[in-house]
C-alpha cells in the first residue's frame, strides 16, 4: 500500500468554536484513535485534500509535533456546499492488529465479450477486506481478458493472499451483459479458437 507523509499541530482546545477558527486558518481537523486515547490535531487542509481526491488508498505517517505514527484514514466529513474536508478521523495502525479498508478495484485486459459487443459491468468500485497493514494491496486488480458475453467474476473468485473480504462472497463485481448488436461467438469459433 501506498504511504504518504502529514504534519499536524497538536490542538488543545476542542469544540464548535475553535474548530470554526481552525477551518478559517486553512486547517481541517483531525482525529487520531485506536489506542484507547484520542490525539485531537489539526493538518493544512491542501496537505490532506491529496490523499482524500485521489483513487488510492494511502497508509499516511503523521508526524504530530514531532512524534510519528502510521494511520489510515478512517472516516472523514465534507463540507455540504463547498466540497472541502470538514474533519478527518484517523485510525492508528499496530503491525498485529487487523484493520478494516475499502480498497479501489482496478481491471486490466480486454474481455472477450465486450470485443464481441458486450457491455462491461462494474457494481463495485472499491471493495471492502480486512488484513494485517503489512498485508495490505494497494488495489484489487482483475484480470477480465478470457470473459465472454454472459460470464462474471463475483467475490469468492478472488483469493488475494493475507487478507479477507467484507463483501457478500456471490456478489458480482465484473460481468459481461449481452448489448443489442453483440455478437454471440458460436461454436465453429471456439472449435477455430482451440486448434
């Protein structure tokens, strides 16, 4: 998985009015759990629109007035009108301790069915697992160029190593949909295929 770095600022005081004045110093504030006490901080708010308007997940290093810790960003809140962070909760990562991620689907190859006038279908765009942080991917990457018309690969499908799937394993996460005008390959084709 990808790391990125962040430097906050340690907040000491903590409610509506001094997360207002935060937000009108360009910051975004941050929250930092999961070792039983929370570290309330406050990063440049054009540091973290990086890691949260990007397609990756990142494990991010934050350095809080010189102490570093590994997290992930967890859950954050954005403003209704102007689309800008509003708070950020960070999630603090152990080496032991299994953690819970969406990770971005990415699909390579060209499928045989949508060559042939298929449509290509994609529920999902990211994936919910669970795993160690060492064990984490980077993306769920999907091989689709042998599916044809009518095929799909659904959760149980998949199998990467170190980590598990929080998604219904019969859900589809790439299908090939018959298209008006598809062709539909006969059997002379997959006979000329073979030899």
């Amino acid at each position: 998985m990808k790391t990125a770095q962040l430097s906050g600022s340690s907040r000491t005081n903590v409610g509506k009015k001094d997360a207002a004045a935060t937000r009108n110093a360009g910051m975004v504030p941050c929250v930092l759990y999961g070792t039983g006490e929370q570290t309330h901080f406050s990063v440049r708010s054009v540091d973290v629109e990086k890691l949260i308007f990007s397609p990756d997940v990142y494990q991010v290093e934050l350095n809080l007035d010189g102490t570093k810790k590994m997290a992930i960003i967890q859950a954050l809140q954005m403003h209704p009108v102007t689309d800008t962070a509003h708070h950020v909760d960070f999630l603090e990562l152990k080496e032991d301790k299994p953690v819970k991620v969406s990770l971005p689907l990415r699909i390579t190859g060209s499928a045989i069915g949508v060559m042939n006038g298929g449509k290509l279908r994609t529920p999902y765009r990211s994936l919910r697992v669970i795993g160690l942080p060492g064990n984490l991917p980077e993306a769920i990457t999907i091989e689709i160029s042998k599916l044809r018309i009518g095929q799909s690969i659904r959760v149980s499908d998949i199998n990467p190593e170190g980590i598990e799937f929080l998604e219904p394993a019969n859900a589809v996460v790439v299908a090939i949909k018959m298209a008006r005008g598809a062709v539909k390959p006969t059997e002379t084709d997959d006979e000329e295929e073979e030899a």
